[in-house]
C-alpha cells in the first residue's frame, strides 16, 4: 500500500506531482517544493501540510490523516525539501506518526498526526450545529485583479475559488467589516479532492480578517490543524472561515469545509501572526 500511494503521486496532475515523494530510506524521502502553490512568494502552508501527509500516510500504511498539525518554524522556498518521520504508535484502528520538513539545513515544519481510514459516507450519530447560508458556486465570485491594486496569488491558478458576493468586496477597499470569508473550491484541472488534499484546502482561501479592514499582505501562519471527517464526495467544496480574536498581534482562524453531498468533512484551527 505505502509504494502504491506513493507512485501514485507522480500522477498526471498539477497536485499530484506537486506533492511527489521519492523514498530515500526508512522513514526518509525527497520532495520538491513547487512554485505556484503560495501566497506573495511564500509557499502555503497548507500545501505543506499535504506533502508531509503523503509522507505520514506511506509511513503508517494508514489512508487518511485523522487529525494533522503542523507547526512552521520558517517559511519555506520553491526548491528541494527532506521529509522524515517516525511511528508513535499503531493500534487497530489509528496510528500516529509525527515528522519533520528540512530544505537544507533548516526544519521549515514540525509535523504530527493520527491516521486511520475514513468512510465515504456520513453515518451513526451526527450532529452539525449548522452551515452557513451560501449561494450556489454560480452565484458566486471568482478572485481577479482589480484597479485597487488586488492581484490574485498564485494559488488560486490551481485551487479554483468562488467566493461569497458578500465577502468579495475586500479586493476593491469595500470590505464587509466582519472578519469572515466563505465560498466554494475545487481543483482547476478537475482532480476529485481526497483527504490528501483537504489540508491545502483549509488553507487556499483570502485571510478572513481581510474584510475587517485588515492590510491586504501575508498573513504567516504559525500552526495550522485540521481534523477530517470523511472522504469528500465529487463536486465542489463548501469553505467557510472566521476570525472571532485579534489581540496581541495574533490572530486564530477557524474553519468549516463540506462536500457536495452537503457532510462536513473537515474543520481547521490556525493560529498567525497579524500584518503590521
């Protein structure tokens, strides 16, 4: 199972290649760290967080990442990366593993995590406190460049995003002045969303605290969670982010990702640093 999963990342598409391992010894791989898949030159996290899952998920022969956390000791570069990891623990259902991502002589991220395998499905108990009220994808606004000077990252070229009419209005200097982004994404080359890639998108969309009034600039991430449902059905991904603190020159974001099936699928939790 871990070759398989591993060859298949060398796979036709943008994603696929992006998060390539190649294994170099026991709990040990190579992966390049591509260009195009960051905000304002900086790769983003959550693209890391996906190579290091791939990696994580080789190691405990487990499918799915359960809970996944990733603390970002520096930022990372487009270029050659080391991954390495080590088992914790492997019962029947879970096993966890945590793990590190070097680029030369620097570990850019700290890893750690509990894989199992996901159903395709919803089912027993569920209890959902309630999604957002969004409008269908069509309804929706794509990210583009505006007069004000808004340039869409680079991201967006590869992770396609729609987002709230309502929550568009920070690209123009209009924002709504509550600290919440929320829209659809998919991939732009049509590849399903698996629970390999939910990381990468918990992490694609515009900061929330852009529509209080927030400077429009990178937004570092310190740690980033997620902790993941189901596998996700076909279609587009529901994606709704908030800010509800900003003290201190930090600030904490939470979100809620749901398929097309209408299940929750993935919630996330990231602390970052304010813009100055």
């Amino acid at each position: 199972m871990t070759d398989k999963r591993i060859a298949a990342n060398t796979g036709a598409t943008e994603f696929d290649r992006a998060v390539a391992l190649q294994p170099v010894g026991d709990g040990r791989w190579r992966a390049e760290i591509q260009d195009g898949w960051d905000f304002g030159g900086t790769p983003n996290g959550g693209y890391l967080l996906s190579i290091a899952a791939g990696a994580l998920i080789a190691l405990t022969g487990r499918p799915d990442p359960i809970t996944i956390t990733a603390h970002y000791l520096a930022p990372a570069q487009p270029g050659p990366a080391e991954l390495e990891g080590e088992i914790l623990k492997s019962g029947r259902r879970h096993a966890t593993a945590r793990g590190a991502i070097r680029q030369g002589s620097r570990v850019v991220a700290q890893l750690l995590g509990t894989f199992g395998e996901l159903a395709e499905s919803a089912s027993g108990i569920c209890h959902e406190s309630g999604l957002p009220d969004l409008p269908p994808p069509e309804s929706c606004i794509a990210p583009a460049p505006t007069p004000g000077g808004f340039v869409p990252p680079p991201i967006t070229e590869r992770v396609e995003i729609r987002l709230h009419p309502a929550h568009a209005g920070f690209a123009i200097g209009q924002p709504h002045g509550r600290a919440e982004m929320g829209g659809w994404a998919r991939f732009a080359d049509g590849r399903p969303v698996d629970t390999l890639a939910l990381p990468l998108l918990a992490d694609s969309f515009p900061p929330p605290v852009f529509n209080c009034g927030i400077k429009l600039a990178w937004v570092p991430t310190i740690e980033l969670t997620v902790h993941l449902h189901k596998r996700p059905a076909p279609g587009w991904l529901g994606e709704w982010f908030t800010t509800d603190h900003i003290a201190g020159g930090y600030l904490e974001e939470d979100g809620v990702i749901w398929d097309a099936a209408g299940d929750v699928v993935a919630v996330s939790r990231q602390m970052a640093i304010l813009p100055r």
